[in-house]
C-alpha cells in the first residue's frame, strides 16, 4: 500500500510541474524569430527569453540585453529568493546533473 501512495504522490507532483512547464519558445530559425512548440526545441536552438517568460529549457546565456537577469527557480529547487543568472558557464564541479 505505501508503494501506492507513495505512486500517486509523484504522479500529482509531476502534473503540478507540467503547469509551470514552457508550452512555447520564441527561437531563431532561419535567420528569424519563430514561435515553435516548446517540444520542438533541440540542442543549440537560440531561445529568446524576456520579462515574465517560462524559461523553455535547460540552456547557457549567450547575450543578455539588460543589466542582470534573475530567475524563480523555487518549484525546481525550493530557494524562496529568485536567482542571479549570468554569461559564464557552470564550472563542471559546480553542475547540477538530473
């Protein structure tokens, strides 16, 4: 019985993820900006990203258009505070691997 429970408790946690999950992403494609399903997407798209968006992915800056940018990342990590992005890469020792 605990394994059920225990079932169905993931089962709800990953459908209360799906609702913050990114149906769209606004992505080059041939030298332009095209909205495309989120699902679409693949390993070194440019992915427009701007004020109040869902982050569509896992992915690196590579410009930024403003002064900083910070993100809400409390459903993934639980930090109540939003977290300060940047240009650098994550140093491997300091990669997260899901």
């Amino acid at each position: 019985k605990g394994g059920m429970v225990t079932e169905a408790n993931a089962e709800k946690a990953i459908e209360e993820l799906k609702a913050y999950q990114a149906d769209l992403a606004t992505v080059v494609r041939s030298h332009r900006l095209r909205v495309i399903p989120a699902a679409e997407l693949v390993p070194g798209d440019i992915v427009e990203v701007a004020v109040g968006s869902k982050v569509p992915a896992d992915m690196r800056l590579v410009r930024l258009f403003s002064s900083q940018l910070r993100a809400d990342q409390a459903i993934l990590t639980g930090e109540s505070d939003s977290v300060i992005k940047n240009l650098s890469p994550t140093p491997i020792k300091q990669a997260v691997y899901q």
